[in-house]
C-alpha cells in the first residue's frame, strides 16, 4: 500500500471511530438525557440555550466531518503533502484534535444534561468546559506524533538570490527588529485585565462558580499579548525569536543550523492565516501582512517571521553563516 | 535594524552606538515615522548597557534625527544630517586605510585622483 493509501486508511478508521463515538453514547444515554438538551451555559453557569437531542448529534458529526474532509483535501488533492513531514503531522494534528475536541465537547454536554428532568435543570458546566480544549490539545500532540514517521522531502526552495554585506575586519554587527500586531495587543491587554479582576472579585465574593471562565479569560489575554508581538535579533550566536513584553517565550537557533535566509512578501491568506503555525521545523510566525524574515535550515525545513526590514536582517544572516563555516576564527 | 560597530573604535561606546543608527537610518531601512526596535532589544543584541543605547538615542533625538512620543516609542523624525554620514563614512575609510598600512595623506591623494 503507498503513502496514499496508508493515510487514507489511517484517516478513515479514526474518523469512523470518532463518529462511532459521538453517534453512540447519546444513543445509549437517549433514555437518561432530557430532549431538547441543554447545550450552552451563561457566564453564571447556568444553561442558558437548548436544543432537540437529534440536532446536536447531527451537529457535532456533520461539523466533524466537515473539518475531517477539508482536513484531508489537500493531501488527497497533492501526494506532495503526504511526502512531508510536517504536512502529515498537520493532518494528524488536525485531526486528532479537532476529533477529541468534538468528543470531549459531547462529553461534558451529555454529563451535564445527564439524568435532568429538563434541559433548564441541567447541572453546571464547570470544569467540563477545559475537557473539549484538553482533547483538542491532547489529540492534536498524538495526530501530529501518528503523522512523524515516513519520509521527509524538503518543499521546493523559493528561488531568491543569497544577498550578504561586507563585514570589515575588527567589525561587529548585529540586527534587531521587531513588530506589533496593535489590536492583538490591546484586546489581549483588555481582557488580561478583566479576566484578573474577575478572578480577584470571585475569590473575594467566595462563589467559585465564575473562576473557570474567569481564567480562561485572563490565560487568553495573557497568550493574545506575548503573541501580539515578535522580536527578532540576529547576532554571531545565531538568531533569537522571543515574543512579547517579558521576551518569553523565546528560541534561539544556532548559526549551524541555518542554511541561507532571504526576504519575501508574504501575506496571511497565504500562509493559513494570522498567528503561529507550522510545526517544530517548518514554522510560521505571521502577525501582519508583508516583509518577511525566511531562515532555511541546513535540514531542509525553514522559519518565517513577518517583521521589519527584513532584507537587511536575511543579508546579515547570509554573511554570518558564510563566515562561520568559513572558521571560528573569521567570526567576530 | 542592521547595526554595526568597530571594535577598534577608541571612541566612547554611547558615540559609537548613535553612529551605527545613524547610519542604519541613513541607510534607508526606516523611513521618517517609522517606530524603532525597542532600546532593550538593541541593547541585548549589542550586549552593551540599555542606559548606553538610551543615551544613544537621546543624543539622536537632540540632532532632530529621532522623536520620542510616550507610549508608541522611539520613530524616525527626520533622516539624518548627509554630511554626518558622509564624516562616518570617511572616519571608517580611514580606519581601514590605516590597517593596510595607508597615511591620510595617501587617502587624500587617491580621492584626488579617482575624482
């Protein structure tokens, strides 16, 4: 069987076995659940919308199969994907994720709605509301684990000529650049700080029951403002991602590992959209449309920073790996 | 933002600092009303003082090259001065001829006869 059909296999059997799951357990539970069912929760945690048992279960497969297909779609419209490493890890995270978020969501609803005489007597959410995000968490490490092994081809190499500059003897020079996405930073900034505020008015009130959501909301803000920004600096140690005000978290990447580095204009749309994607060696970090830094790996994969005057920081790059392998001695 | 600095520079590293963003602004890469890399980071990536860096930045500021607005950072005002990039440019002209073992004299001689 080829890599092809390998995949298919694979993505069928786990979409049949999470479909299995999330058409089974109302099935089963049919006698013991209120029809309609309590299916969304207010800030007080109390359910607050409601619908026919029979809708939510066509709801959840037809979205999970929706996300399935389009998951599937371009491996099965380009092999190349599947030739990838990291485009068989982004199906698998995808799917895995995207599956077990669909049963823990099913999960915590039926829990709630359990053994209710009517859907408005539905117990508290809870912590039920962290399992559908662990799932997504949890499914998406093990899908994109499920997609690591098999071969690994390189993507084709953009054809951009190397450009350095000229380093005189006795000169050292170093780059640093940066970029902020404003609104990313501000709602993030604002829902930091009601999400805290909430926090502490819960705790001092004594009603736990607003501390789940409260918290999601401060982690959420907190992640929007670390990811709202980017800072880039390339010295002869290499160069150093870190993201927002506290500079962390932040990764470094040794010069040996870097091939060649160039700019290019690239824009969300297409990329997959705005924020962090890829995986650990083909990576993309894009908060807003335009220059941006590309860094090839000497193994083959590459990382895309979206920042500031990108040529001069890919130019510097280019002459401090030249001079590297040239010999520690000529490096400065 | 590219910067570079000469290790045989004997002149006092805050001097040295300006210059480099100077003529990274010069350079063009940053355009007047682009915001700059925030001090610290320039700072680290140099591995020198922020308060080096600051002053650095004060002093550009002075020079009308630099505007500090409260809360969005330091921007590009205006590009600096051509004749302090030119004089940075010949001072490291110099530097390099002196490394080949070439007096000022001979500099000034071989300008003349290229121009």
């Amino acid at each position: 069987m080829g890599l092809r059909g390998r995949f298919l296999f694979a993505a069928a059997g786990w979409f049949a076995l999470v479909t299995a799951a999330l058409v089974a357990a109302p099935l089963t539970l049919w006698s013991r659940l209120p029809d309609p069912v309590a299916v969304h929760w207010g800030l007080s945690g109390a359910p607050d919308g409601s619908m026919p048992l029979a809708a939510l279960l066509l709801l959840d497969v037809g979205l999970w199969a929706l996300v399935a297909v389009g998951a599937c779609a371009p491996a099965l419209g380009r092999a190349a994907v599947l030739r990838r490493r990291a485009g068989r890890m982004g199906i698998g995270a995808l799917l895995g994720g995207v599956g077990l978020f669909f049963v823990g969501l099913q999960a915590s609803t039926l829990w709630a709605n359990l053994d209710a005489p009517g859907w408005r007597q539905a117990a508290h959410l809870g912590w039920g509301v962290v399992v559908p995000l662990a799932g997504l968490l949890a499914g998406g490490a093990l899908g994109a684990l499920a997609g690591r092994p098999g071969p690994d081809e390189p993507p084709p190499r953009a054809d951009v000529p190397v450009r350095g500059i000229r380093l005189r003897h006795g000169q050292r020079a170093v780059w640093v650049s940066s970029v902020r996405n404003g609104w990313l930073t501000v709602i993030g900034g604002a829902l930091l700080a009601s999400g805290i505020a909430l926090c502490v008015l819960t705790l001092i009130g004594g009603d736990r029951t607003l501390l789940p959501p409260s918290a999601v909301t401060a982690v959420a803000g907190l992640a929007a403002v670390t990811f709202g920004s980017v800072h880039v600096q390339i010295t002869g140690d290499g160069l150093l991602v870190a993201y927002g005000p506290l500079r962390h978290p932040r990764r470094r990447i040794p010069l040996a590992k870097v091939e060649r580095a160039w700019s290019e204009e690239l824009f969300p749309a297409q990329v997959g959209g705005w924020g962090l994607r890829g995986l650990p060696g083909a990576s993309t970090i894009m908060i807003r449309g335009g220059e941006c830094l590309v860094v090839g790996y000497v193994s083959g994969g590459r990382l895309t920073v979206s920042i500031d005057d990108a040529a001069s920081g890919a130019a510097l790059l280019n002459t401090l790996v030249a001079g590297a392998s040239a010999g520690p001695a000529l490096r400065r | 933002m590219l910067l570079t600095l000469d290790l045989n520079d004997p002149r006092p590293l805050h001097e040295q600092v300006a210059e480099a963003i100077r003529r990274a602004v010069a350079e063009g890469s940053y355009a007047p009303g682009d915001r700059l890399p925030p001090a610290r980071d320039v700072a680290a990536a140099l591995g020198v003082n922020a308060n080096t860096v600051l002053r650095a930045l004060r002093d550009l500021r002075d020079e009308g090259v630099l505007e500090f607005r409260r809360g969005r950072g330091v921007s590009v005002l205006n590009r600096p001065d051509p004749r302090s990039v030119i004089e940075e440019k010949l001072r490291s002209l110099l530097a390099e001829a002196v490394q080949y073992g070439y007096r000022h004299d001979d500099v000034i001689e071989l300008i003349r006869e290229l121009s």
